[in-house]
C-alpha cells in the first residue's frame, strides 16, 4: 500500500514539473539588472512587476553573486516592515530558481542587513490560468450612416448591342442580252419631223396639182 502511495505522489510531482515547463513563462527579476539593490528608485522591482500577469506554474530567476545577496520569502507584515526574523524559505545561491504554485500574493526581500530597506524587495499577485487562450475578437463596428445621405443605387452594366451582321451584297445584274432589231414591216412609215407622214405627202401632191385644175377649169369655160 506504501509502495502504491509513493508511485502516486511521483506520478503527481512528474506530472506538476511537466506541466511547469510546458505552460510556465520564465520571468528574470529586474531584466538586465538582476537582484541588486536599486541605485536610485526604491520601488524598482515593483514597477517591473506591475506590467506582468503571472499565473501559477511561472519561474521567477534571481540573478545575483553568491555570498553577496538571497531571496527569503516572507509574510506581508514581514515584507512591509522588513522584517528578516523568521523567513518562510530563504535561498542563497545564485542564480535562485522559485516556481510560483499557488495562487495569491508572493514576497520576497533580501535577507543582508540593510538591502530590503534599501529597495532590494518584490511583491507579485499569481493567478489561475494560463496565457495560451485567445482574448475574444471583437466584432467589427458598423459603418456610421450620414442623416440625409442618398443611399446608393446599384448600376445595371449596360448589355451590349448585338453586332451588325453586314448586308449581303446583292448579285450583279447580268447585262441583256442585245435583241437583234428586226425586218422594217412593209408599209411602216419613218417618223418624221413633226406631222403625220400620210398628211405631208397629200399636201404635197395638191400643191401639184391645184395649177393644172384651175388651168383645167379655166380651159372648159373658155369653151
């Protein structure tokens, strides 16, 4: 029954360290300063706190030299007055490596004489949860409708005109053929200049022969 316990609380701290690595954001304490005692501004590590959102199974690394700082962990009326007396953990090699696992508020100072009160302390609040899911994406804001303003009227593109089919061309007009004039009818008379054929030629023969009647008639009463 032992043997089973133990096998348990294994499976439990392998299953706590894996989740740790997988989901945990490793922080380093003040950046590129590391844990030292701020050289101007008391509240250094806690404006580097206060832009961060830690959640439990995060690291904290404290970078400093061995044997010249530590991180103790306190209580909150040891961290505001300082007090180095009974520390809840304290590490004193560097760099110190914490894992935050459990939610609420962590204080840390460091244990030197004079180095909390000089500013060399951090306080940060961890939460439940975890960075990987997505903030909800906000849905897009309608576009604003001037008062007054036509709305658009949608344009029908033009349907283009059927081409023109080009006019066949009609067939060529086969020339006639010449008709051959035919024999004069006897008795056809020419036209003439003006008149009536038939009418000149009677004219013509009276004009010949009115002397020889009136000389005829002047002959028979002479008798």
């Amino acid at each position: 029954m032992g043997e089973k316990i133990s096998m348990a609380a294994l499976i439990l701290v392998l299953a706590a360290n894996l989740l740790q690595s997988t989901y945990g954001t490793t922080y380093t304490v003040g950046d590129s300063s590391g844990w030292v005692i701020p050289s101007s501004n008391t509240d250094f590590y806690d404006n580097w706190a206060d832009n961060k959102n830690f959640v439990v199974g995060d690291v904290l690394v404290f970078t400093f030299t061995t044997g010249t700082h530590n991180v103790a962990e306190v209580t909150e009326a040891a961290y505001d007055a300082c007090n180095v007396a009974n520390p809840i953990s304290t590490l004193s090699s560097g760099p110190a490596r914490i894992t935050l696992n459990r939610t609420g508020d962590h204080y840390f100072i460091c244990a030197f004489p004079g180095h909390c009160s000089a500013g060399q302390k951090l306080s940060v609040e961890v939460r439940n949860g975890t960075r990987n899911s997505s903030a909800p994406t906000p849905s897009p804001r309608p576009s604003p409708t001037i008062p007054g303003a036509p709305s658009p009227t949608p344009t029908t593109p033009a349907t283009p005109s059927p081409a023109t089919t080009p006019a066949i061309p009609s067939p060529a007009t086969t020339p006639g053929t010449p008709t051959a004039a035919g024999p004069e009818t006897p008795g056809a008379t020419a036209p003439g200049p003006s008149g009536t054929p038939g009418a000149n030629s009677a004219s013509s023969i009276v004009a010949t022969l009115s002397p020889f009647f009136f000389m005829s008639v002047a002959l028979v009463l002479s008798y």
